[in-house]
C-alpha cells in the first residue's frame, strides 16, 4: 500500500544517509523527480540496476523507459496517479517468462523544497498480503528514520507501533518506552498529551485526515511549535488500521511568519499615513489601490476611481475645478504602459492636479511581479517635491543674488557686465561707467550699533542706488560694505565725471533707519570703458585701485582711474608679499627709545618700537607698514615676535631691571579680541625667566574706545598678574574722565602735538596741566613724548612731570647702541644729554 506522509529530508547529508540504507538491501529502490513532461529516475540502488537490467549507464533514465514496452500503459497510470496525489496506489507488473514486480511508492520533500518519491520494488509472490504490508512498513520507516519530522504510528486503540529517531530527539523519552503506550499513559509532550490523544482518536473515528498545531517545551528548556498532520492507514476493507502522526518543527516558520506580519503592518501604517501619493495599477493600467492622498489631492474617496486609469482621475480633479485637462493622456498613463513593455522601473517629474493646486511631483513606477515572474501590477509613488523645488529655487537664488540686499552678487554682477561689454564691442562710440562704492568705517557701525544696526544701513543703501542709479544700470553687492555699478551709455568722460560726482552725493545723504537718521560717508573709485581698459579683469581691478585710493587719501572722496594708481597697486601687492617673507624672516626688530627722569638723569626704561629691516631698503618707518599689516590681519603675530625679541633683551640687562626699570611694548586693538592673550604674553615672559613687572603694555586711547566693553577685565588680569599699563597718545581721541576710571592705568602718556605747542599755545599749556593734574589726582604716572628740546624740558618740570621721551634724550635705536650708551657695569647714566641714532 502507499500512502502520501508529508515527510521532509532537511539536508543532502540526511539524503545520502538513505540512499546508502537502501543500497544495501535486497529490495530494489528508486527515487523519482517529477518533470513537466515525465518522471525521471535520479538513483537507483543496486538491487535496481540487477532487476531492470538498466543498458545505458548511470542514472538519471526516464522512469517509464526502464520497463518492457506491454508496461507502458500501467506505467503511464502509476505515473498519472502520482501527478494527482493518489493515495494507497500501488502497481504490480505481471509479464510471460519475467518477474512480477511489486511497486509502492512514498512522497517526501527536500530541503530546496524539490518534491521526491522513493519507489520499493520487489520481486514476489502478489498473493501475500502480509508480505506486501510488511515491505510497506519498512518502506515508510526507511523514510521516517532519516526526516527531522517527527513521525508516530499508533494502533486504533491509540497506542504507539512505531516512533522515529526525531521523537527520540524531542520529547526525550526513549523509544523502548513509548511503545505499547498511549500518549495519556505515557506522555513525552506534558499537558499536550491528551490533546494528542483525542487528535489520534478522531482520524480514527472520522477515517479522514487531522490537523493541529501543538506548543512543546524541550528537555533542554527551550519552546517550539509544531504542526500536527493525522493520516489514517485503511485496510484492504476500507477500514482504519492504524493512525500515523507527523509532527514538523514549524518554530522558525511562525516568528517568520509573525515577523512578516509586523512588518507588513507597519508598511500598510507607512502607507496609509505617508504624505505622498502611493497607488497600485493593473497590468491594463487600471487603479486598484491607493492611499488616503489620493482622496485629499481629489476631494472625492478612492473607492470612486477604481478600475480607472491615472488619465481618468486627473480628468475628474480638473472637472472639479472646471478647468480643462492640460494633457490628453496623462504622462503617468504613458509611462506606465512603458512599465509594461519593458519591465523596468521608470522615473518622470509630473505636476499632478490637486483641489488645493497642482503638485510638483518626482513619480517613480515600478514592476511587480508574481510568483511566476510574471508581471502583475505597476506601484506608482508620487513623491511631492514642491519644497525641494522651492529650496533648490533658492539656492539657485542665492547663487546669483546677495541674500541680504537682493542685489546680484559678484560673480553675477561680472558675468552681466562681460555680456554688455561684448555687445558693445561693435558700438565704438558708446563708454561704459564703472563704479565701485564703499561705505566708510562701516566696522565701526557693527562693533558699535550691532550687526543688526549694519544690515539695515546696507538694504537701506542697496534701495537708495535702485532709486538713484538708472535703470539700465547693472548693480549689485560685491561683498562687506562694497558695491558696484556699470553705467551705460555714457558720451565722454567729462559727463561721466559729473554723473558719478553726483551720485556719490547723493548717496552719501544720511539714511532713515526707523525713527532715526544715520548719516555714512561714501568713498568711490571710478574708471571708464574702453578709455581706461578695454578686458572687463583690467577694467574691475582699475575700479578698486580707484576706490583703494579714495579710502586711504580722502574718505567720502571720488577717485577716477589714473595709470599712476596701477603703479601703486603694484607696489602695495609687492609691499604685502614683502611683509608676509618678512614675517617668515624675522625682519622686524625692536628698536628702543629711552626714557629719562629729569630729576635724576637716570634711564628709567624704554619703549620697544617695532622696526621692518627690509634687505634691500633698509630700516623701513612703521608708519608705512603698520596700517598694511593691520589691513592683512597680520599685526598681532608681529606684535607677539616684538614682545619675545623684548624679552629675550631682557634677560641680558640685568642692571636696568634691578633698579625697577621697565620697557613698554605696543599692543593693537586686534590682539584684545584674542581670547587667550594674557596667557599666551605670560607664556612668552616666563620664556625667558622673567617677571611681570618689568614689562608695560601700551595701548593707545582709540583702543580704549574699540574695546571698552572688554578692556577693563583684561587689564584687571594683567595688574593682577604684575604687568603695567600705559595710555598712549592721551590728549588726541575723545576718551572721558569716565572712561579713565574705569581702567586701572599706570601711566598717562601726552601726546607730541601738545609737548610741539608748548609755550606756543596758551590753550595746550592749559590742557597739558590739566592732564599731569588729572594723573597726579588719579595716582597714575606721566610721560610725556617728542620732547626735542631744553625749553620743553624745562618748562614740563616746573608742572610736575618727570618722565619724559624724545629726540632730546636719544632716537629709538638699536639694542646695541642702547646698551653701550645707557647701561653701564654701575647701573648709572650720564647726565649728559645723549645724541644718538635716528
């Protein structure tokens, strides 16, 4: 008899295993694999190849091939029998002068899911009903003994025949034991067993097939699920004889499947709740599914389109709105039957109706296939990227226009103007402005208004030359506090002169920031197309020069392009190259001017002033560099190498620092904004194993009008640490007494243009007093500088000053010339004025 046991050999191992247990055997064996056209045999046994007599080789051979041709329609009924599934179907082949073969069969599955019937042939006596039963049992134990599913054979009455090794395995109960038991009798499976129990009893009363599903903890602790199958095995009679029970181990197929579920929930979740468009066409472009989008985009429910094609659905959205459709066909429609076609994926960029206006959309279709490969339906997702539109709209914006002013910005503004010059390159007789504008100390107004403050002033400004500059001209904001302008259609260049002049006029009018009026200056540089440069590079570089030399001779100025400002653009380009080697170099060295007590002749110090020793020129005068340097950003590094080159003159002359003397070193306003200065000076002046006290930072009074928010703290920690602080320049900014007793200064420093005044004018005379009076009150020292003559000298005395600097008492000069002159073995100075180098 043979009967279809849904057993399961999981790997080629366990298949091996077989195929060597049947090789041995005095039965014949074969395996089966099912074609689309036939059955072929993959292996057969020894006993096989004696029986059949197989003449072509090794297998695989076409099953109905190994038999006699007068089996040829018995064949094809086994075989038909097969195909549908029969159950209990055997085959006996009787032939004049052959053997007659007896052939059960029994359906398993491999681990690729391969569907396999092993086929027992044997060589008998057909008449023997207990023979062929027998065979029929070690046919289906040989299969049992190697599949991992559990298989139990139990009587009518409930009781275990057999039980496979896989029983074995899982309930952890010997075999020996379970047979001749019922599973109430003897469990192996726990509470599960009268479940069992009643299952078994139930195919046997039915006679039909019984499922289940039974949770089983293991030996070992561990849970597994597993799905009960219950055959019936029927007599000759028609009449049960016994129940086989297979159990298979279907754990890892439930979390699978429970995974599966989760996530298609959670994707039915995204898709239900996604902002964009999601819907699923037929293979006839036909809606079958979409999202609650669809319903916001149309004001009407999903079920309404169904069937529909996407041309359909974008014709009822613009009949809402009684508009007419922009496309016969929609382009979504087109691509889809593209889809079709070709079976690729495709994506278009759509604007798709809406009630609430059309959608700029990235539409991506996709194929779906079935379990054929077969194509089945088409995802459409509608991706709305009307933000994406207007942020790359922006960017695109802002890569042409300033984003504070509107104005196009420099590459633009060049890339407009090189478009006028090539049209005008055949107009000879039409010139060209060019205007580049810049808003004096306009730092200034951000560090001391905000930068708030600053931004109104700059769209305030960029209005004002809309509304001033023609219409025609090209504007735009070049960056910082820069603009420029190409004026067109300009006859010659003496109305050009006229025409700027008046601009700059009137752009230089006080500009209404809300309530209030902020009055600017404006500094403008000029050149002329083609008569100053015919390439728009000359012509831009020109305009600079002229706006470069507007700010440094004359703010509020115009300037006009002269080929004598090329020249000295050179020379500033070479001048910046020249101080960035010097940097690298080494250059700049300090250079000491004394300071003299006029009561003692004593030198009671000095002031480093910085010095450029260009190779080539020689002793270069700060003033020619200094306001470069800051122009660069470079003048806080060079102050830095001016303080270690102080400091490592310092540790040589001992006898200047033993009597208290101190050498004051110049600091910018840039280096306050430095937020580890006072480390980095402390660092440099440990350096060199001195003390604080014998350097004095110097300021000068603007710096305390920059900084005033900062400065006082600062200073706090530099006393605090032992450094002093000097005032330089006192007399020429617009610093209060309120600022002064806000700082802890040491030393007040008159400035040379009231020291060259003395006796000269009564009013700074007045002043100077006034000044040593407030010191002497405020307990602060005073210098006072360019003192380059006895009368001064003598007349500063009589008010109390004793400190005093200047050519009277030596030039700044090197270290040498003022260790030789003024630092003698004893310490003491002559009291004899002291001429030296300049």
């Amino acid at each position: 008899m043979g009967s279809l046991y849904p057993f399961t050999i999981e790997s080629d191992a366990g298949l091996l295993a077989l195929k060597h247990s049947l090789d041995s055997k005095d039965e014949a064996y074969l395996l089966l694999a099912s074609t689309p056209e036939s059955y072929q045999v993959t292996w057969a046994s020894r006993a096989a190849y004696e029986i059949l007599d197989f003449s072509s080789g090794s297998a695989p051979f076409i099953f109905i091939d190994c038999f006699a041709h007068e089996y040829e329609q018995s064949i094809k009924e086994f075989e038909e029998g097969l195909r549908a599934r029969s159950f209990d179907q055997t085959l006996t082949l009787h032939g004049l002068g052959k053997p007659t073969l007896d052939i059960m069969h029994i359906p398993f599955k491999t681990s690729a899911s391969e569907e396999r019937f092993l086929l027992q042939m044997t060589v008998k006596d057909t008449s023997s009903d207990t023979q062929r039963k027998l065979e029929s049992t070690l046919l289906f134990e040989n299969v049992a003994e190697h599949s991992h599913d559990v298989v139990i054979r139990y009587d009518c009455t409930g009781r275990r025949m057999y039980a496979n090794k896989a029983f074995e395995k899982v309930t952890g109960v010997t075999i020996k034991n379970a047979i001749g038991r019922t599973p109430r009798e003897y469990s192996g499976v726990g509470a599960s067993a009268d479940y069992i129990q009643k299952l078994v009893e139930s195919v046997v009363k039915t006679q039909t097939f019984a499922d289940g599903e039974l949770s089983h903890r293991a030996p070992n602790g561990t849970r597994s699920i597993f799905d009960l199958h219950g055959i019936p095995e029927l007599s000759s009679k028609g009449e049960v004889e016994s129940v086989v029970l297979i159990g298979r181990d279907i754990t890892d197929k439930k979390r699978t499947e429970e995974q599966m579920r989760l996530s298609e929930s959670r994707f039915r979740s995204l898709v239900e709740n996604s902002p964009d468009l999601i819907a699923r066409f037929d293979a006839y472009c036909r809606l079958l599914y979409a999202n609650p989008v669809l319903a916001r985009m149309s004001g009407t429910p999903f079920i309404h389109f169904l069937g529909l094609n996407f041309t359909d659905i974008e014709r009822h959205i613009y009949t809402k709105q009684e508009e007419i459709p922009k496309h016969v066909e929609s382009p979504i429609d087109e691509s889809m039957r593209q889809v079709l076609k070709r079976k690729i994926g495709v994506e278009i960029e759509y604007e798709i109706p809406s009630l609430s206006g059309s959608v700029n959309c990235l539409v991506s279709l996709t194929p779906e296939f079935g379990e054929r490969n077969e194509l089945v339906s088409v995802l459409v997702v509608c991706k709305d990227m009307s933000e994406v539109k207007r942020y790359q709209e922006q960017v695109r914006y802002l890569s042409y226009h300033d984003s504070l002013t509107g104005l196009p910005n420099r590459a633009t503004f060049l890339n407009d103007v090189r478009k006028r010059l090539i049209v005008k390159n055949n107009v000879a007789t039409v010139k060209l402005g060019l205007i580049v504008l810049g808003l004096d100390h306009f730092k200034g107004v951000n560090d001391s208004l905000g930068y708030e403050y600053g931004d109104l002033i700059l769209q305030g400004f960029s209005n004002r030359l809309r509304d001033i500059l023609p219409k025609n001209a090209i504007i735009a904001r070049l960056g910082g506090d820069e603009f420029a302008a190409l004026l067109p259609t300009i006859p010659d260049r003496e109305e050009f002169v006229c025409m700027v002049t008046n601009i700059s006029g009137e752009l230089s009018l006080p500009i209404g920031i809300g309530s209030k009026e902020m009055s600017i200056s404006i500094s403008t540089g000029a050149c002329l197309y083609p008569d100053d440069a015919f390439e728009l590079d000359s012509l831009v570089r020109y305009a600079d020069s002229a706006l470069y030399a507007a700010k440094h001779e004359q703010r509020g100025s115009v300037r006009f392009y002269t080929p004598e400002l090329t020249k000295q653009a050179q020379e500033r380009l070479q001048l910046r190259n020249d101080l960035r080697r010097a940097l690298d170099q080494r250059e700049f060295v300090p250079y000491y001017q004394p300071k003299f007590d006029l009561l003692t002749n004593e030198v009671l110090g000095a002031e480093a002033l910085v010095r450029w020793n260009h190779p080539e020129k020689g002793l270069i005068s700060p003033f020619e560099f200094i306001p470069v340097l800051e122009e660069m950003g470079l003048v806080e590094e060079v102050d830095m190498m001016m303080l270690d080159m102080v400091c490592g003159q310092l540790e040589q002359w001992q006898h200047l620092t033993d009597r208290g003397g101190k050498i004051a070193v110049n600091f910018s306003g840039l280096q306050f904004k430095y937020e580890k200065l006072l480390e980095k000076v402390v660092e440099t002046v440990e350096s060199h194993n001195l003390t604080p006290k014998v350097i004095q930072i110097e300021v000068t009074e603007g710096v305390l009008l920059e900084h005033h928010d900062l400065l006082p703290l600062v200073f706090k920690d530099f006393k605090a640490l032992g450094f002093s602080i000097a005032l330089d320049d006192f007399g020429t900014g617009y610093s209060s007494l309120g600022y002064l007793s806000k700082y802890p200064i040491d030393t007040l420093k008159i400035d040379r243009s009231f020291v060259n005044n003395i006796n000269k004018n009564e009013a700074d005379d007045i002043l100077i007093k006034t000044i040593v009076s407030m010191a002497q009150n405020l307990k602060m020292d005073v210098v006072a500088e360019g003192v380059e003559t006895k009368p001064q000298a003598d007349w500063l005395a009589s008010i109390g000053v004793r400190i005093v600097q200047g050519y009277l008492f030596g030039r700044p000069m090197s270290s040498q010339n003022f260790e030789a002159l003024f630092l003698h073995d004893d310490g003491i100075v002559s009291n004899e004025i002291q001429t030296s180098e300049g």
